[in-house]
C-alpha cells in the first residue's frame, strides 16, 4: 500500500518517501533507487540557466549551416548513414544506407549514424560473443568501400579517429589499410548510434544561445525525431541476437555530456540491463503495480502531476539529485517499439512540451527507460528529463544526501505558467495543464494484459 501517513504538531507533512519540515526543507527519498535528496530553504534562489556573455554573442549566420561536424554541409565528418529521414513533396521518406555519392541530393531531416568514439564497442561484441556483421551490413559495407566517395570518406574518419586517439601521422601512414578497414566496421555493424537533427540554430537565431533544443522543434518535428529513434532501437535489436537493453538518451548542453551542441540522441547496445532496471524488475515481481502505487498515485496524492493527455503524464519527480520531470506513457505497451503511431505521438508531444517550457538554455539530459527486451515483468515506457543545473559537492559525497536548488513543487509551478502560454501561443500540443489533469487513480495501464 501506498504510505500516505502524515505527522502533525509541529506542521511538518511527512510520508515514508517526502517529508515537509517547519523550515521549508524537502526531504525526499526516490522509491525506485533509494536515493535521498534535500532541498534547502536558501538555495533556490541560484540562477538554473547556462546563458554566459560567450552564448550572447552575435550570431554571423550561414546558410547552409556549417557550425560543427553534425551540420548538413558536413555529412562527411560522421560515420556513413544508415539511415536518413527527409521531408520533400509534403512526404515524409525514411532513405536507409544511402550511397555516398547521394548524399547531398536530398537534405536530412534526421541521419541515424555510428558513433566514432563508442562506449561499448565492436570488438565488445566480437571478443565476448563471436559477433560479426550480418549479411546486410556486411553487403552495405563492401558496397560503400567500393565507391570511391565512400573509400574516401572512411579513410578520413577513421585517420581523425587514430588521431585523437593518439597516433601519430607516421603510424597511421604505415597502418595497413586492412587494419584500417577492420576499424570502420563498427561504423556499419556497432552498436553505438546517434540521430541527428538537421537544423543547429533556430530560423530567427541572432545571438549564439538561440540554438535548436527538442522544445524548438515543431509538434511533427519532434514526433519524427521520436519515431526514427523508436525505429533505429528495433534495427539494432533485429542485427544482434546478443543486446538485452538498449540504452537511450539526450545530452543538451556541454554541461549534460554534449561534445556539440547540437541536437542528437543516441543508442547504446548493451548485453546486460543495470542494477537500476534490475531493481525495478525485483519491485515489479513483488506489486506489479508498483509504478501507478510510487509513480502516478503517490504524483497526484501530493500535487506533483502538472500536465497530460490522454497517452501520456508529467510530474515533478521525488529523490533525485537534480531537478527532474517524469514522463510516462499511459499505454498497455511495455518497450517503446510496441507502441502505435498515436500512443508513441502523445509521448512525444507530452515531451516536446517539458522541453519547451524548460526552454533551449537549461542543460538537461533525457533519459529513457522500459521492458527490457528478454524482460517478462512489465515495466511503463517511462522519460527522465533531468536539469543539469547543480553540481554535486564535498558534502553530498560524504553523506550520499544530496543537495537539489528546487523543491518538486517549485520545479511544477516553473514549469506550468510557461506550459500555459506555450499553449496559448499554439507552439506545443493541446494538452491538460495543472487543475485540467484528471488525476484517476492508476493511469498507467501497463499492468493490464
């Protein structure tokens, strides 16, 4: 049962997971990772944007853009496609394993490619599990390095590869080109991606802070950015038998991860799930409905759910280290691939919205989580979008409390004044914002079979 027992006398508010005291500190406790976070009366006040006089700078715009290596005149400074999704004819095509020589015949809308600096790598796969390129991958290979654009390509990125790993230009001019080769076959068959978005800064951009975040995209923008990375999870899962989760997410910002700032998620194949989703499986098999019990009720008991539609729900989330909204899907469906059109759109417009309200200059990271592949206990699909505008200090190391600038309750009311004009504006999806929620008592329909 849900622990909804309060303490009176000295008007603190107390459950097992979220404590008011006297002086307005939040005392909070994460039900799902045991995490325990205070939120400080006298520390709220600190500025959570990352606007410097260096991001005011006037913008010398060009078009193209041409600002980092993710941007549409410099396709060649990734790793070859796999995929492209373009908007031509009022159609939107998906392109999958373009020639090279094609490439600037059509303008990318998203591009699905490798990453060259891979956290878990191809020869994780290979030494561990005698993985190889399937057929398909290993055909587009041979293809692409027969053209001559294509060989071109490839031997230029993986030479600035060598590079920045250390390699001098006497050692990679004596590495024979087979061992060169055997490099870039994780470009095609790895398990480390990115999807890219085109654009880098906004239409209207005039200084270097007005950049392109999730928020900026339009409604249909965002929904196709989330269907093509739906997608490229599924292809992954399909070209390696061994993959048993896959993890997703969004670095915004350098102070998020980000090495551009740029506009990209990406994938990370990985052959075991993590002792967060392995916890949260031993939760599931004990209550199967353990997410609607600590999640969704235990949000609207204590006011934090701020906006809905009829696929998805936000909150301001409990115990964690840095101000965070969560976003789950209402859906029956436990792994983001199960999902239909509408269900998978009503994610991503309950996103688009947290991202907007948040705005393009809070560094945040959104991560995702979901069923496990090879999982039988079934998990909600379920987004993290967490503000990356502290930094975890001495005290927070010596104590494992940690110290989050804003309460879950100031983290809603900042965000809903913003979600009620966005909408007004007409620049996010028709959503219910704050009283308009409905609240009914267990929303997630996961559980239900």
């Amino acid at each position: 049962m849900l622990d909804t027992s309060r303490k009176g006398g000295n008007g603190m508010q107390s459950t097992r997971f979220y404590t008011i005291m006297p002086d307005g500190t939040v005392k909070q406790v994460n039900p799902f990772t045991g995490t325990e976070v205070w939120a400080v009366a006298g520390r709220r006040n600190r500025p959570i944007t990352n606007e410097s006089a260096a991001g005011l700078r006037p913008l010398a715009v060009h078009s193209p853009e041409d600002y980092c290596s993710f941007c549409p005149t410099r396709y060649f400074e990734t790793p070859p496609e796999k995929s492209r999704l373009v908007f031509r004819n009022g159609l939107w095509e998906k392109i999958n394993t373009l020639a090279p020589d094609k490439y600037f015949e059509t303008t990318a809308e998203f591009r699905r490619v490798g990453n060259m600096f891979e956290i878990v790598t191809l020869d994780y796969w290979r030494k561990n599990y005698a993985y190889r390129l399937s057929a398909a991958r290993q055909r587009w290979r041979e293809e692409y390095l027969a053209n001559p654009i294509g060989l071109k390509h490839i031997t230029d990125i993986v030479h600035y590869k060598l590079r920045q790993e250390g390699k001098t230009e006497e050692q990679i001019e004596k590495m024979p080109m087979a061992d060169k080769f055997a490099i870039a076959d994780a470009f095609f068959g790895g398990g480390h991606e990115m999807v890219i978005a085109r654009k880098h800064f906004t239409s209207d951009a005039t200084t270097e802070a007005d950049l392109i975040s999730s928020g900026e995209l339009t409604l249909e923008e965002h929904f196709r950015y989330f269907k093509f990375t739906v997608e490229a999870m599924l292809d992954i899962v399909s070209t390696n038998r061994y993959v048993r989760y896959i993890s997703v997410f969004q670095n915004w910002l350098r102070p998020a991860g980000a090495s551009f700032d740029h506009l990209h998620k990406q994938l990370v194949a990985l052959d075991e799930w993590g002792s967060s989703i392995e916890n949260q499986t031993r939760m599931l098999r004990d209550d199967p409905n353990v997410f609607n019990e600590y999640g969704a009720n235990f949000a609207a008991h204590h006011n934090l759910v701020f906006a809905e539609n009829d696929y998805a729900i936000a909150w301001a989330g409990i115990g964690h280290r840095s101000p965070t909204i969560e976003v789950y899907s209402r859906a029956r469906a436990g792994r983001p691939y199960e999902h239909t059109d509408e269900e998978m759109r009503g994610m991503a417009d309950l996103v688009h919205a947290v991202h907007a309200a948040s705005g393009s200059q809070i560094s945040c990271n959104e991560e995702w989580y979901y069923t496990p592949i090879d999982g039988v206990y079934k998990m909600p699909w379920h987004l993290l979008i967490r503000w990356r505008i502290n930094v975890t200090a001495g005290f927070e190391g010596g104590t494992s409390i940690y110290i989050n600038p804003l309460t879950p309750i100031e983290l809603r009311d900042r965000l809903v004044p913003r979600l009620y004009k966005l909408r007004d504006e007409k620049k996010i999806a028709p959503l219910r914002i704050a009283e308009e929620c409905r609240i009914d008592p267990n929303p997630l329909q996961y559980y239900l079979r």
